[in-house]
C-alpha cells in the first residue's frame, strides 16, 4: 500500500475530537493508537480490542505521525535561552517583577525604575522594546482597543 493510500486512512475533521487526526470512520485519535504502542500494546491486541481496525490503520498513524514530524523543526530550550522580556506596570509591583527575574527573565519594572510614566509612554516602551506588558490597569484594554472598534459576534 502506498503512503498517499496509508494518510487517505487518517481523517481531519472538526466535527470529530475536535479536529483531532483520527482513524477514518471512528473516533480513535492517532495519539490514542501511538500511545498504546507506546505503552505495551501489541498490533493484534489493538486490532482484537477494537472491531474493524486493520493493520493498515495501525501503519497510517505510524506514518502519519511520522510525516508530522519530519517538517517539524525542534530546538532544546535551556534557561538561558528560555527567557522572555516583561515590562511589569508600577501597580502590579515588584513581588511580580521579583519573580520573574528569579525566573531568569528580562524585567523592567516601572514601580522600581520608572515611577509615575504615563500609560501611553508605557504601551509605547512595551512595544518599541518587544517586552511583554504585565499590568492590573484595566484602562489599558481601552487603550489597545479603542472603543471605536466593534468586534461581530
């Protein structure tokens, strides 16, 4: 059987767990049936637990998963590299800012080094520098999206 045979097994719908890839005509989600490989489970002992299951399904997760993974590029994180950039607002404090810092983030804290900037100047600096913008002001809503914009239901 061809690989473009062993995918045309293996169905993508939204409608059925929640889009989730699963064995053409049931429910059983690809990462159900490696899981069970994973974990023990023989091809027969699959194929006798669930009625209809061919040893082609068994294969077209195998392959799917491996094409899956083929254009999947995966990089190791380690602290030093896993860090982000925050700039935490004067009313959020510095237990927050602590916190992050012993998290090996980049933190600027407007409370310790900026008092009383202004909410623009902060959005501004947030942006301009990329730093992730923690705050409990809730005007800051209104500020990134103005009441002029209306969101369809």
């Amino acid at each position: 059987m061809s690989d473009q045979q062993l995918l045309e097994r293996v169905a993508c719908d939204p409608k059925v767990m929640v889009g989730k890839p699963v064995i053409k005509g049931t429910r059983l989600t690809v990462e159900f049936i490696l899981n069970l490989l994973a974990h023990g489970s023989t091809i027969e002992e699959i194929l006798n637990e669930y009625e209809g299951l061919a040893v082609e399904d068994i294969k077209a997760c195998l392959l799917f998963a491996s094409q899956s993974l083929s254009s999947t590029a995966f990089m190791p994180l380690d602290a030093e590299s896993a860090w982000m950039r925050f700039l935490v607002d004067e009313c959020t404090g510095p237990t927050v800012a602590q916190w992050l810092r012993d998290q090996a983030h980049e933190v600027l804290s407007v409370h310790e080094e900026a008092r009383g900037m202004v909410d623009d100047d902060i959005l501004d600096k947030a942006h301009d520098e990329e730093r992730i913008l923690i705050t409990n002001d809730k005007d800051f809503g209104e500020k990134v999206y103005p009441k002029s914009i209306h969101i369809m239901e």
